[in-house]
C-alpha cells in the first residue's frame, strides 16, 4: 500500500472508528442540505403510517388481473 493511502486509512480510522475529532477525520455534514424541518418522532410515525395506508390504497386499487 502507498504512503499516502496508509496515512489517509489511519487518520480516517482514527476519526471514524476511534471517536478522535482532534487527530483524525469525521465525515459530517452529507445529508444536511436534504433536512427541511425537524419532526418529533410521533410526527414522523403519523408521517410513516399516513404514507403506508395511502400506499396500501393505492394497491386496492390497481385490478386483480395486474397482480
């Protein structure tokens, strides 16, 4: 392995798997710009079971025959 694949794989180890934010890396921050609100967890169990009965109709509705 080079040097500078090793040095990245031990700083990104330190980071990631060893909790050290001072010497190595933390990947943080990817999904940031994709949250628009922020929900209570009973707003987004209502927001998951609303989903699946409209999803759950909406197969209802599609013909026998196509299943």
């Amino acid at each position: 392995m080079p040097h500078f694949c090793r040095k990245w794989y031990f700083v990104y180890k330190k980071g990631i798997f060893e909790g050290d934010i001072y010497e190595g890396e933390v990947e943080i921050g990817q999904i940031a710009s994709s949250v628009h609100s922020l929900k209570t967890a009973e707003e987004v169990i209502k927001e998951l079971i609303n989903d699946f009965n409209a999803a759950l109709k909406r197969t209802k509705e599609i013909p026998s025959f196509i299943l």
